[in-house]
C-alpha cells in the first residue's frame, strides 16, 4: 500500500472535527507551499517560476488567512506536513500532485471550510 492510500483525504475521516479538519488543512497548505518551492527550485529541473502555478490557489489570502489564524487558537496541533509530502510522492516535471485523489479532495474540503470558492 502507497503513503498516498494509507492517508486518507480529511472528507473519509472526522469532517465534523473543526480543531482535526483545521490541523489537517493546516499541514495541507504547508506541504503545497513547501512542495511547489521545490519544484520551482529544484537543482534537478533548475530553477523556473513559472512550475507550480496550479498550486498558487494557496496565495489567496481569503483562504489562507482564516485557516492561520484558526490554526493559531490550535494549542496542540499535530503537524501533518510530512504524511501530504510523503504521500506527493518524488518532485517530478511535470507535477502529477494536482490530480492525486488525496490533493484533489482535501484542496476542496479547505477551501470550503475556510471561505474560498474551490474551482
């Protein structure tokens, strides 16, 4: 089994949780900026900013900045960072990250919790 089915998109688990949907948002926007940052930058392909633009949804400060500050009021929040990395897999060229069932489906469970338009 692959990280990607053994990490379960937030919609199969706890939706109903605001502080487990919130952490799990939290990490998602986290792994995405760290994810698209490699891509641009990764010494393998060289450097070109215009990789990862279907990520840059993420800069909508609509979306990011209530999910911070809910993440903020979070005392204990367990860091999912890792687990979305490890289930994007390797960076490749061109990026096969957007059409993952897990980023497609967690993409529009945070945006809908956290006040953005998902399309």
């Amino acid at each position: 089994m692959d990280q990607e089915q053994s990490f379960f998109p937030i919609s199969e688990r706890l939706v109903s949780e605001p502080d487990f949907v919130t952490a799990r948002c939290h990490g998602f926007l986290n792994a995405v900026r760290i994810y698209r940052q490699i891509l641009r930058s990764n010494p393998v392909h060289g450097r070109d900013r215009a990789r990862g633009t279907e990520f840059d949804w993420i800069d909508d400060a609509d979306f990011y900045r209530p999910l911070t500050e809910a993440a903020q009021r979070l005392d204990d929040m367990e860091s999912y960072e890792q687990a979305y990395l490890d289930a994007f897999g390797s960076i490749e060229v061109p990026s096969l990250v957007s059409h993952k069932p897990l980023y497609q489906s967690d993409k529009e469970t945070c945006l809908t919790r956290f006040g953005s338009d998902p399309s």
